[in-house]
C-alpha cells in the first residue's frame, strides 16, 4: 500500500511539472543559435559584473527632522592667523542672550604670515578643492564616505626654522558655546568683560600697525572629522587699508552622520562674506577687524549611508540573466522565420524562372517546324 501511494505521488508530482524535458534525439542546433548564445552569454557576463559593482557601491541617504536639543554646548574649533602681532589682538565671542565667552580655550602662537612653498602648495589644493565643491555638490557624498585622513585638511609645519621677524599671530583652538546665535570678534586690543557689555583695549595700540590681513586654515563646528573640508578651509584675504572689516554671516546646520567608517554628531555650515572699508566720514561706521556671525539652524541633518541589500541584488540579477534569455530567444526566432520567409520566396522565384524557360523554349521549338501549304497537297 505504501509502494502504490508513494507511486500515485510521484506520478502526481510529475504531472505538475512545468518544466517538461525535450529528448536529445528531436533537439536540432544551429550555427545562427550558437552564435546568438555566445552573445546572450556575453551580455549575461557584462551586466552581471556591472550589476556588481553597483552592489558593491553605496550612496548617501539624507533625512531632515526638528532639532529638540537646545540645552547642549555648541563647540566651534578656530585657526585663524592674522598679520598683527599677537599683543595687539584679541578675540572673543558674544551671543544673542549677551553672554560673553572669553578666549580662554584659544591660544595666540606668534607666527610668520608668509608660507613656505610646501604650505602654499597644501593651500592651493585647498582651494582648487574648493571650487569643485562648489560646482560639484555630489564631491561631498564621497568625502562622507571615504573620510581620507590624508586629505589636505591641516597646515603642514614649517620644514625650517623661521629666521624672519615673527609678524602674524595664528589663533587656533576650541571654545564651547550656548546653541543660539553669535558673534566671533578678532579686532584690535585684548577683550575685557563689564556690565555694559564688552570692549577691546585699543588705545596703546597705533592705528598704523592695523593689517588685518587673514588666513582661515580651519573653521568648523562641531565634533571634528578627519577629511571633511569646510567651506572656509584655506580662505585667504589681502588688505592694505587699515580700515578694513571682514564679516562672515553662517548659518549652522546640525548633521548627524552614519557611515560604515564612523558615526559622529557634526554641523554643516553656508556662508556669505562681504568687506568693507571703515569710513565714518562717508557713512561707513563700525570697527576694523574680524567679525563671523554664526546662527544655527532648527532643523537637523541625518546623513546615513545605504547599501543594497543581498536580495534586492539577487532579484535584479535573476531579472537580467531571465530577461536576455527570453528576449534573445525571442529575437532568433523572430530572424529565423523572416529569413526562413525570404528563402522560402528566393525558391519560389527560381521555379517560376525555369518554368517561364521551358515555356519559352517549347514555343521557340513550335515556330521553328515548316507548316504545310496547300500547294504541295498531291493531286489525284
């Protein structure tokens, strides 16, 4: 009983086949078909290593949400080098609420303003790197996901002992921050702090000793992250007006960034620049200097990195593979019967030909023989 349900089974299952196998015997192979084979294969080849590396490649997702934490530090790393003498600079920074953080966290490094050939190199690329940014935002998404720690993003040192003057002071550092707008002042004299507000010791400073010719070696806020280019890395300006104010006006956006290579809280940041000379006679007023204004954004940026998932490859894989096999088999069929058709009307044609040649040739055969004329009938 067992052998006959087990039968009556497998004949079922056999029944149920879709895939029904043709004998070897009524199989019949072609030149044409191995040559259209050899290309469906080929292709299956291509575009399954192309759909590979598309695998293999990972792209930037960006989500937008409500930033809901206000009650953290904003931390901004400076390193900026001004063609003064760092006794006669100084730099802090006021917020919105009137808070006032002193450049505790900042050194002041005398330094040589001028660059060596290698630093002026690492600037230039900098800059070249720049303008690319800026044309080609997509650069961006491959910074996030290479993260290279090589990439020109710090100052090389000096390869040699400076023998000139040290005429410039470099300011680098980090101070922390409330999360509402500012202002980072670099003017002339050292910042005091009173109830009215704030000031800057000038007055033992002469104004011919005003250059405030700069340099922005880096500028970011947030967590650092080696590789990452700002928009103000290697940003260089020339006066030679005492009088001169440089504003930078920032809007500064939180991102939360999630690559396969780190995951870090950051901040993303635009930038308007503008300068001006300080002419109170012709009704330009304010004070020479420095000044970068900084707002921070209510929304924040979630820049996570995605992969395509093994299935997903897997099913546009078979979709390949299934979808030449049918159309190539398609297209050979398709050529096989017009050229089977045009064959077909080719033979049919020399038939007719040679028929049409022995009809001509009976009737050449029939006009040729002498007909018989009544004069040569005998007469009785």
């Amino acid at each position: 009983m067992r052998r006959l349900s087990r039968k009556k089974a497998l004949s079922l299952v056999k029944e149920l086949d879709a895939f029904p196998k043709v004998s070897d015997s009524y199989v019949e192979t072609s030149a044409s078909g191995g040559t259209v084979s050899l290309i469906a294969f080929s292709a299956m080849a291509l575009l399954a290593v192309l759909e590979f590396f598309v695998y293999r490649d990972t792209w930037m997702k960006y989500e937008y949400e409500v930033d809901k934490d206000f009650s953290s530090k904003l931390k901004i790393n400076i390193d900026i080098t001004v063609a003064m003498k760092c006794q006669h600079v100084g730099a802090d920074i006021l917020d919105l609420a009137e808070t006032m953080i002193t450049s505790n966290g900042l050194l002041y490094e005398p330094t040589i303003f001028e660059l060596t050939p290698q630093q002026r190199l690492w600037q230039r690329t900098l800059i070249v790197i720049q303008s690319r940014l800026r044309e080609e935002h997509a650069l961006q998404e491959v910074l996030y996901k290479t993260l290279l720690k090589n990439g020109p993003t710090a100052l090389p040192p000096r390869e040699d002992t400076p023998m000139e003057p040290l005429n410039a002071c470099r300011i680098h550092g980090h101070v922390y921050v409330n999360k509402v707008a500012g202002n980072l002042h670099i003017t002339v004299g050292k910042p005091i702090h009173h109830p009215q507000g704030h000031a800057h010791i000038a007055a033992f400073v002469s104004h011919e000793t005003y250059n405030f010719s700069h340099r922005i070696d880096h500028l970011s806020f947030g967590e650092e992250i080696p590789g990452i280019i700002n928009p103000l890395d290697g940003t260089e300006k020339i006066t030679f007006n005492n009088n001169q104010m440089f504003q930078y006006f920032i809007t500064v956006v939180p991102t939360r960034l999630n690559t396969y290579k780190i995951s870090a809280d950051t901040h993303q940041f635009s930038v308007t620049e503008r300068e001006r000379v300080i002419n109170h006679a012709a009704g330009s007023h304010g004070v020479s200097g420095i000044f970068v204004k900084y707002d921070t954004s209510s929304l924040m940026v979630t820049v996570s990195e995605q992969h395509m998932p093994l299935w997903q490859f897997l099913v546009r894989l078979c979709g390949i593979i299934g979808g030449i096999f049918s159309t190539t088999g398609m297209l050979h069929g398709l050529v096989g019967c017009c050229f089977d058709l045009i064959c077909c009307r080719l033979k049919l044609g020399v038939y007719r030909h040679r028929e049409d040649l022995q009809r001509h040739n009976q009737n050449n055969l029939n006009n040729h023989r002498t007909p018989l004329l009544a004069d040569d009938v005998p007469q009785e």
